[in-house]
C-alpha cells in the first residue's frame, strides 16, 4: 500500500527531482509560462501555486521561503513585485496546463503550464426574488376543478348490454 506517499518519482532520485523542480519553477516563474511533459506539468503546478500564494501573503517570511525554494533573486522580486499583486482576489488557480500532443522522439505526451491571465470577476449572490404586492393582486389564484378522466368504451357483448345500461354510476 502507498499511503503518505503522494507525487510522482519521475524516475529520479529524491535530490535529483528536487533540484529539477527548484529550477522548473524558477523558469517558469521568469517566463511565466514553459512546455514539460504533462506529469511534470501537473507535479510543478502544485509547487508553482504555493509561490504565488507566498507571494500574495507578501511579509518576511513568505519572501524568505519562496527566496529558499526559488534560485534566482530577480524572479523572487518579480514574483513579490508583480505576479502576486495580478491574482490578489484570485482564491487558487493561477496556472493553467494546455495538452500539446506527443513529442517526436520518445512519444511523450506534452503540456504547455502557463499562468492564467484573465482577471476573475466577483459573481453578485443571487437571492430569490421576492414577489410584491402589486403582482400578488394583479393575479388572483383561482381554484381549479378537477379533471374527469376520460374511460375509453369498451365493446359490450349482446346479453350484458341491458344491465349495464340499468347500473347506477357511483361517483
């Protein structure tokens, strides 16, 4: 059983991955945007975010941490400087990965991870309209009768035909 044991090895050691994904989010940080295949894609996106959130939060220590996990100074500024203050009302879902198809050489499905871009609009709560005064008298509720249900007639056959004629309905 594999429990506790999230994310993918990528066929790589644990020191080897790390450094990868130090520098994927590093150069896609500064690029804000990169083509990986669709498993690192889906691995950076997580890391990726949790940047973007440290940026948001914008004190000392959210700097000190993304400054620990990122290699280049200049992306932790640009990070802190503009790419956070862009998704400030944005809870999550920064990036996007767009499939590309397969790559020639070893038929590895490939992804292009970008940032989103479009601004999020707040939606306006919608509440149930309330009917008023004037539209509750305009139109009066009237009481329906109810339906007969229609019977289809059934051939009768010649020595009951008298009799049922003779039998009182009971409704």
């Amino acid at each position: 059983m594999r429990h506790n044991k999230a994310g993918r090895r990528l066929g790589r050691t644990t020191s080897h991955r790390i450094a990868m994904f130090r520098n994927m989010v590093t150069s896609f940080l500064s690029h804000e945007k990169i083509t990986t295949t669709d498993a690192k894609a889906k691995e950076l996106r997580s890391i990726a975010e949790k940047m973007i959130t440290f940026g948001k939060k914008g004190d000392l220590h959210a700097m000190r941490l993304a400054a620990s996990y990122i290699r280049d100074k200049k992306v932790v500024t640009k990070l802190f400087a503009t790419i956070a203050p862009r998704y400030k009302e944005r809870n999550g879902g920064y990036t996007r990965i767009v499939k590309l198809g397969i790559r020639a050489g070893d038929n590895a499905p490939m992804s292009l991870i970008e940032l989103v871009e479009e601004q999020v609009e707040q939606k306006p709560e919608k509440k149930p309209a309330k009917k008023s005064a004037a539209t509750a008298a305009a139109k009066p509720k009237t009481p329906r009768a109810p339906r007969a249900k229609k019977v289809p007639e059934a051939p009768v056959p010649e020595g009951q035909a008298e009799s049922a004629v003779e039998a009182p309905e009971q409704a």
